[in-house]
C-alpha cells in the first residue's frame, strides 16, 4: 500500500514531467528549431522545398547551419540553402551560399556543384541581347571554373553547353548592335562589330550573317576587294546558308566574284581560316 508521502511524490513527478513537456512545445504545438535535432530540421527545409516555399526552405537550411555549425548536416545544409535560393531567383544569395561552401570545403565531392551554382547563378540572370552583358561575362568566368577545375564532374558537360550559349550571346550582342549601325548608314561602326564575330566568335551561328554584313557594309563603303573576300569567306565555310545566297546575289549582281582580294584583316581571316597559313 502506497503511503501518502509516496503518492505525494508521484503526482509531483507527473507533474513536472507534464510541465517539462509542455515548455518543448509552442502554442500552436509545434516543437522550437533549438529543440529539434539537425537531421529533423534538414528533412523539414526538404519538404518545405519540395512544397515549392524556396524563402523559408533555405532558412531551414541556415538554421542548421547555425545551430549545428560543424555538423555533416551543416555541410550539407550550406550547398541545399544555395540551391533553394537559386530556386527562388535569389542568385546573390544562392551565389554567397555556394561561395561560402567553396570556402569551407573545396576539395569536398560537392564543391563541383556549388561552383556550378555559382555559375547558374550568372547565366540564367543572362536577358535579352539588348541588355547590358555583364553577367554574361561573369557566366563565362564562372563556367570555365567548371570546366577547368571539375573536368571529370558531372556537371562539367552542362557547364561547356552553357559556355558555348554565352560566348554565342555575346556574339548576338555585337550582331545587334552592329545592323543597327549598318541601318542608320554608319558603316565603320557596323563593321567594326562585325569584325569581332568573326574573328572572336566565329563558331557561334552569328557568324555567317556577320560576314554578309560585312559584303553590304563594305560595298556602301565602295570597297569592294574587302567584300569580295567577306563573300569568299562565306562561301567557303556557308554556302549552305541564306546569307551565302544574299552575298551571291549582292556581288554578282555588280559583276564581282566572291573571291579573296587585297591584304586587309579579312585576306588575312582568309588565309589562317581557308588555307591554313598562320604566319
């Protein structure tokens, strides 16, 4: 039989431990982020990411990192914050979230992915051509880091795609920039964004057009030895396309061949190019 005194002392263990049980827990019954452990709050900012809330996912993630700094999920917690960031098109943040993971740890088996967040961060901020490129530079720098450092990686294959669809975005940008010129008659200008398609971008797809812009703007200019060798160019490397009919039809038409004259930058593009002499 049970004494008074004992049973005394079990309702004031039940009741502390109900007290005890009541202060893990908020009003709304939910259990504080410092009662949590750090696997529990990872796999909460997982599903809170998955339910498409990218914000407070990765302010899951930095709470994981903040209360359990030099944990496994800590680690793990830095390069998911970076990429639910990058979800949520807050590539400054998904930039400086990467940046700290590559501080931290650049020889661990995701730092291939967090340099390529890095450079994602840059290139899906790349807009239209008429807008100003440099992002598209920073893309560039931010891609070849993949490419040169994580060659093996399996994101260095996407990182080339995207490098080779920048360099051509730039390529475009000059294109633009120069048919405007050519346009309003200010043929030097028109030619002079012409020219770094062909000799910087030259295996982008601006190219052919490019050398078409030069046979017109050359042939306003009267320079004809310079368009005929435009016209030799393109029809060597782009006789297939519309602009090698354009250039055809442009020179023929004034009794010219498309054929390389002269010595100009061109003549010069003609022989490393057609007949492989570099010097």
């Amino acid at each position: 039989m049970v004494s008074a005194f004992g049973q005394a002392v079990r309702i004031a263990l039940l009741a502390a431990l109900v007290l005890v049980a009541a202060c893990g827990k908020r009003d709304d019954g939910t259990v504080p982020l410092e009662q949590q452990g750090p696997e529990q709050i990872f796999k909460t900012a997982e599903a809170t990411l998955a339910k498409g809330d990218e914000d407070e996912a990765a302010k899951l993630f930095g709470e994981v990192e903040r209360l359990y700094p030099y944990s496994e999920w800590a680690k793990r917690s830095i390069v998911m914050s970076a990429y639910a960031y990058h979800q949520g098109k807050k590539y400054e943040e998904a930039r400086a979230a990467a940046q700290r993971y590559l501080d931290f740890y650049p020889a661990d088996e995701d730092a291939a992915y967090a340099q390529y967040l890095m450079a994602l961060s840059y290139y899906d901020q790349i807009a239209k051509t008429a807008r100003d490129q440099g992002n598209t530079f920073q893309a560039l720098q931010a891609l070849r880091t993949v490419i040169e450092r994580y060659p093996d990686s399996e994101y260095a294959k996407s990182a080339r795609l995207k490098f080779d669809l920048a360099i051509d975005h730039l390529a475009g940008k000059e294109m633009e920039v120069g048919r405007y010129y050519l346009k309003r008659g200010h043929y030097s200008a028109a030619i002079n964004r012409f020219r770094v398609v062909v000799e910087e971008f030259q295996t982008t797809t601006h190219t052919p057009e490019a050398l078409h812009r030069l046979v017109e703007a050359y042939l306003s200019l009267g320079l004809t030895d310079e368009a005929q060798t435009a016209g030799a160019i393109l029809g060597h490397n782009f006789q297939s396309t519309e602009w090698y009919d354009y250039s055809y039809k442009l020179l023929t038409g004034r009794g010219l061949e498309m054929k390389a004259k002269g010595d100009g930058w061109l003549a010069t593009v003609y022989r490393r190019v057609i007949k492989g002499e570099w010097l």
